[in-house]
C-alpha cells in the first residue's frame, strides 16, 4: 500500500467509528475531505510542531508569568475526532460550511491579490484590466470571509459557550472522570479554522486548557497550591478570564514565532464571542501585566474567588504598584 493510500485509510478508519452517528459517505465524498487529504502533509507537521515546540515555549511561558514555582507534569493528547456528541454536531454543521464555500479558491485568491498588485503594467488598457481583477478579487475575498462569519456566529449562537469550546480541547480537573488531563480535537480545530492559520489556532487551544491546569493544579512559590482549588471551578468569568489573559499574553509574546497567532486569538474573541462572555470578562481589566501577575498571585491565597473578589484585588494592586 503507498503511504498515501496508508493515511487515506487511517483517516477512513478515524470516521468509521463516527458512523452510527453520522454518515460517514457524506464526509468522504465531501469537498471538505478532498481539501482536508490534500492539507493533511500540513496538518500533520503543524501539530508535530506544537508537541515539539510550542507547547514547550507555552509551559515556560505561563510558569514564569503566572509567578509559578512547580508547574504541573501534563502530556496533553492530540485527538483526530473526538467522540463527544457536541463535537459531532458541530462537525456535522460544518460539513455544511464546506459545501458553501471553496476554501481552495479562497486561498488561491488571498495568494493572487498581491501579486496583481505587485505587477507593473506599463499599458493603460493591461493596468486598467489588472485593476478589474484586483477589485474583483477584492469583492469575492469579502464576501466568503463574510459568509463564514456569519456562519460560525449562527453555530455558537445555538450552543452555550462551554458546550462549544469543549469542542476544540477540555482541560478535565478530575482525573477521575476521564483519563485525558489536557486535549486538543486537532480535526475539529482545522475545519474551524479553515480560513486562517489551523496552527496558530491550536497553539491558542492548547495554551487556554493549559493555563486551565496551571492556575488549577500549579504551586506557588511558598509551595502552596491555590487555596480555592475545588471552588473556582465553578467561578466561570474568573476561570475562564485568567485563561483567557494568559492566552492572550502569551499570542502576544509568540508572535514572532507564528506571526498570525495574536490575530487568530482577536478574531475568535472579537467577531465571535459576546461582549458579555466569559471569555471576553479579561478584555475589561484595564491595568498593565504586572498589576495582573500580582492580583493573580494574590488571589491564589484566597480561600474563596470569584468576579467581584478579583476586581477588587486588581484595584489594590494598582494602588500597590503606584505607590511603590
Ligand atoms: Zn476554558
């Protein structure tokens, strides 16, 4: 068997165990399995990069900014699909999404808009045609982006945003309950981000879950762990805000090292979260990284945390550091 054949039937085999949930001759023949085996070299080296590199820059990174002394040990699992109904629903939605537009098209054309813009036509009527199709280009960019979009709004809006975001990864907290401590849906992760960088997506995937289990299970440097352990579980904004600044941070930071990774991070938060969502709650606190640090520390001493309780730290450690 050639090796492509050999990865053809490895991926056929993935969606065989799909097939009483879905129908698995949809996928196959579908325009998004055909974008998919072509992308799958791709694919394959993005996600060796993140076991390799990234997520050894992300641990580094969240142990020295969350003020850290032991981090927890965690090897996270990559999973092609994963078995929860949730994710197949959403797959199932976004086959359809695959359908309505052309993902290749859309690559080829983002490629050719700049080189038609690049390329000095001296004649009128040859600048004047080139202008033309650079407009043309213009308008069909727009309105594909524009489509998904809309699109990816219409799917999130239908599920609560825990539900959606378990999707992509989970951080599970008790390893009682599922033997996976951090997981990444890479095949979920991709269609999602078809229309931008698949490996700066998961990079801000599995950087979210860990900051997840460093906040949850990390030790502070009188080598307590957090006080509210069981309790900021439940604390939804507070949870998920400090993942999600640390994310951000850490997107900010990473940028040199995959220079969509920042837009990729805004775009999710941006275009297709609530204002009102958790996971926009850290876009509202107005102080610089280190007042932040050190009401994160601070609030790891805390027997109880919640929203409240973290605003009024991050004003007493504002007020700290101006009086330093
Ligand atoms: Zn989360």
């Amino acid at each position: 068997m050639s090796a492509e054949n050999e990865y053809y039937s490895s991926i056929v085999s993935k969606f065989k165990k799909l097939e009483n949930k879905l129908d698995v001759s949809l996928i196959l023949e579908s325009r998004m399995f055909q974008y998919f085996t072509k992308k799958q070299a791709e694919f394959n080296a993005s996600i060796d990069r993140l076991k390799s590199t990234h997520y050894k820059q992300i641990k580094i990174f969240l142990k020295e900014n969350m003020g850290l002394m032991i981090a927890p040990e965690i090897k996270p699992t990559y999973k092609f699909i994963d078995e929860c109904d949730e994710s197949i629903i959403i797959l199932k939605e976004l086959l359809e999404l695959f359908e309505a537009v052309d993902f290749e098209r859309l690559e080829n054309l983002r490629k050719l808009k700049p080189i038609l813009e690049s390329h000095p036509f001296k004649e009128r009527g040859a600048r004047n045609k080139c202008q033309e199709l650079i407009q043309s280009c213009e308008d069909e960019i727009y309105n594909l982006e524009r489509y998904i979009n809309d699109f990816k709004v219409k799917i999130l809006n239908r599920y609560s945003i825990e539900s959606f975001n378990s999707a992509f990864g989970y951080y599970a907290p008790n390893p009682i309950l599922t033997r996976d401590r951090i997981r990444v849906n890479t095949f979920i992760c991709w269609i999602w981000s078809a229309d931008q960088d698949f490996e700066a997506f998961i990079t801000n995937v599995l950087c979210h879950e860990t900051a997840h289990a460093f906040h949850h299970q990390g030790q502070d440097f009188n080598n307590k762990r957090c006080q509210n352990f069981r309790q900021i579980l439940e604390e939804k904004y507070f949870f998920e805000g400090i993942a999600q600044h640390y994310t951000n941070q850490f997107a900010q930071f990473y940028k040199k090292k995959l220079p969509d990774i920042k837009k990729t991070f805004d775009h999710m938060n941006e275009k297709l979260m609530r204002k009102n969502s958790p996971y926009r709650w850290h876009e509202t606190w107005e102080y610089n990284k280190q007042v932040i640090k050190d009401a994160f520390i601070k609030s790891r001493q805390k027997k109880y945390m919640d929203k409240e309780i973290f605003n009024k730290i991050l004003k007493q450690e504002e007020e700290n550091y101006h009086n330093q």
